[in-house]
C-alpha cells in the first residue's frame, strides 16, 4: 500500500516498481468521476466485464490472479463492491494499491493493512 496526498508522485513509484518487477502484473486505476461504476478499476485491470455480488468476482479473479500481483491505483475512487473484492483478495493474492488518506475507503484499506502487518 502506497499512501500519501495528491501529487506526492505515488502513481511514479508504483509504476517503477511495476517495471523492475517479474512479477505478472494486472493493473487498473479508479476514477472520481466515475466512482459509482462498479468494477471500473478491476474491469481495467482484467480487460474484462465484470458481473456479480463481489464473492463471485473474488472467486473469479483469485483464479486468474494467482500467478500474478493486482495493482489497483487511486483506490480511494474505488466503488463499494470493488473495495468488497479487494479486501477479500488480499488475503489470497498480492494486491498494491495507491491511496491518499482522508477518504472513507482509503482509510479502512490504511486500518485493515495497519492490523496485518
């Protein structure tokens, strides 16, 4: 988890990272304009439409994930049902995500991360 304010160059580094790795990578980024659509980020990441209650979308992207690392950015912007599916995944897959405090969702991700480090 990459947190920090706006601007501070968080996309910059999960994006070196994402170079240097070897690790297969699936990557998507929320938006705030499009907040209410659901799946947007994960959609983007899978190259996918993505259908269902978020313990159907778990199943089948931990299937597909599991060779891989989801990176998701600006989760902040992240819809209910996919904070849903990224909150399952973790514990089943590497997931990094760039988040800036002081949003709902950026902070129960920053809390739940916090509890299991």
């Amino acid at each position: 988890m990459i947190v920090g304010e706006a601007g501070i160059g968080k996309t910059s580094v999960l994006g070196a990272a994402i170079r240097r790795s070897t690790a297969r990578v699936r990557r998507g980024r929320a938006i705030e304009m499009l907040q209410s659509e659901p799946y947007l980020a994960l959609r983007e990441a899978f190259g996918t439409r993505l259908t269902g209650e978020p313990p159907e979308v778990v199943c089948k992207l931990s299937h597909v994930l599991r060779a891989g690392t989801l990176v998701v950015d600006d989760v902040q912007w992240c819809d209910p049902d996919t904070l849903a599916v990224l909150f399952e995944l973790v514990a089943a897959v590497p997931v990094v995500v760039t988040a800036r405090p002081g949003t709902n969702s950026a902070d129960e991700l920053i809390r739940r991360n916090d509890r299991h480090r």
